[in-house]
C-alpha cells in the first residue's frame, strides 16, 4: 500500500506513528549519550600467568583466542607481540637500583616515598618515552609499601613524584595508571589498597594523565562493593583486571564473584579499553582456561 491509496485519515495516522517512533527514538539515543553508552571492552591478558610459555607462541594462542592484547610487558618484548598484530595494553614498570643495592619500582617500593623520586623520575622517562614510540599509551605504576608512613602523608609524596611526570604525559600521550592491590592476602603493606585512596590521589595530581587499574580481584578482597564502586568512580579507572576469588585462580562458577554482571556494569559507564585477564590457571590446560575466562567476559 503506498501514500497515495490511503485515506487521509490513515495516512495522518501513520505520520502520527511514525513522529512518535522518531521522538522516542531520539529520545533513547539521547539517554544513552548521557549514561554514556554502552561500551565494547576489548580483550587482553597478563603474561606473567602464564610463565611457562614462550612470548612467541603465547603470541599466537592469544590471537587465536580472540585476545586483543598481551600487557605486563618490557621494551624488549614489544616487537614480538607487534608482530603479531597485537597491543600491550599496559606497559610494565621500570626498575632501578638505589644506593644500597634497593631496587625501586617493583610493588613494595615506589611513589610515596620523596627518597624514591629523583631515581623514579629517572627510570620512568625513558619508559614513558619508549612506550608512546610503540604505540603503547598505558604504564603502570605502584604507591609502594606503607612502611610505617600513614596514608596522608604517602598519598601527598606520590602527587609530589608523579606530578614531575605529568607533563612529559601529556606531551607523550601516556597516561600513568597506579594499580589497586590488596594488602591483606598478596601484598602485605601496600599502600594504595583502597580505591578512596586512590581515587583522593588522581584528584590531588588533577591530570587526566594519572588514573588507576581497577584491579576486581584486589579490591574484592579489600572492599566487595564492586559494580557500585565501578559506577561510581569510573571516570578514575583507566584500566581494569580480572581474577577469581579466592584464590585467583579461574573466573568461573567456582568463585563469588559474577564476571557477566561485573563486565556489563563496566561497559555501561561507556568504557571501550581492555579488560585484563590476571588470573592464574589451575588446570593443566592453561590456555583453555584463559580462552573461556574471555568468553566469561564477552559480554553482549
């Protein structure tokens, strides 16, 4: 049936229809602009998880899988996963030796010490440098250990440090990306534990070029809370990393935690970055555990 065999009456009608399916339809799309739409999560993994198999061939299993990304990476491992086609979604930490024979930039001792500064300033420029080269715009950061320093003091010395960093980070394209750990099973001591105190620390340095890696597993164990916190404080996330609980071993039904839920409430914050897979296989075929943790993750 075409305009002109309806009635008058009817074809009012369908226009009537018709401008109303176009309002609500402008009207869904202005409400997911607002909510900032539904994202699509990319997929990468952590290769220290799976130690046991050379870059190379974890390469080519990666891809296979559907994986976009392998991270945790140094310098020298760039050109095989670039090879490959691949990204490294976050860049490894730099190490340096302190007077003493002290290495900084590992977990235990990093930013909140002023001591630490001139010696991370130093190692991490090169990195930062390096990274951006490669087309790698993420490198991970950590707080360090508390030591017997509170939490205010520390949250001031690492704005203090990384601050010096900001504007090679912003020149570079690279964003810093302190990650989220627990200190009551992995990392005893640590200071950045809690996601307030990191969250506190991205405002004190006030650049969009420092955020966090919303570590699931860590701050599970810390806080719970996760899809609140998520929806909260988003706009500070940069990074996120998976893995079960307890014992961060695989992500599926035998864990507390649901990765679908979880991932889902990630995508509607408008997050399109990648999703690291950090758990640690149990079983003996590790790369089937790791390709159905990415099917856990895709989430439609």
């Amino acid at each position: 049936m075409t305009p002109s065999t309806l009635s008058r009456r009817q074809f009012g009608t369908l226009a009537s229809v018709s401008a109303i399916a176009a309002m609500l339809r402008s009207e869904v799309e202005a409400a997911d602009k607002a909510a900032g739409g539904v994202g699509k999560v990319k997929h990468s993994v952590c290769k220290w998880c799976y130690k046991q198999i050379p870059l190379e061939d974890f390469c080519v299993a990666a891809k296979e899988i559907g994986l976009e990304s392998v991270e945790l990476l140094d310098p020298a491992d760039f050109a095989t996963v670039k090879k490959h086609g691949l990204h490294c979604a976050m860049v490894s930490y730099p190490t340096i030796e302190a007077p003493g024979g002290v290495k900084l930039g590992p977990i235990p001792k990093g930013w909140n010490r002023v001591e630490h500064h001139d010696l991370l300033v130093q190692a991490y420029e090169p990195l930062l440098q390096t990274s951006a080269e490669a087309g790698f715009k993420q490198v991970i950061c950590f707080s360090g250990n508390r030591d017997g320093l509170n939490d205010e003091q520390g949250l001031e010395n690492c704005a203090k440090g990384l601050t010096r960093l900001m504007p090679l980070c912003e020149k570079l394209g690279v964003t810093l990306v302190m990650e989220l750990l627990n200190s009551k099973v992995n990392h005893p001591d640590y200071m950045c534990d809690h996601s307030a105190w990191g969250v506190a620390l991205c405002k004190k340095i006030g650049s969009p070029h420092f955020k966090l890696l919303y570590d699931i597993y860590h701050m599970q164990i810390m806080e719970g809370d996760v899809i609140a916190t998520i929806r909260r404080d988003h706009e500070y996330f940069a990074h996120y990393h998976t893995g079960g609980v307890p014992g961060r071993a695989e992500i599926d039904e035998t864990q507390e935690l649901n990765y679908p839920a979880i991932i889902k409430a990630i995508q509607e914050t408008g997050y399109t970055g990648y999703l690291g897979q950090e758990f640690i296989p149990k079983r003996a075929d590790k790369l089937a555990s790791l390709k159905q943790g990415v099917q856990i993750c895709t989430v439609a």
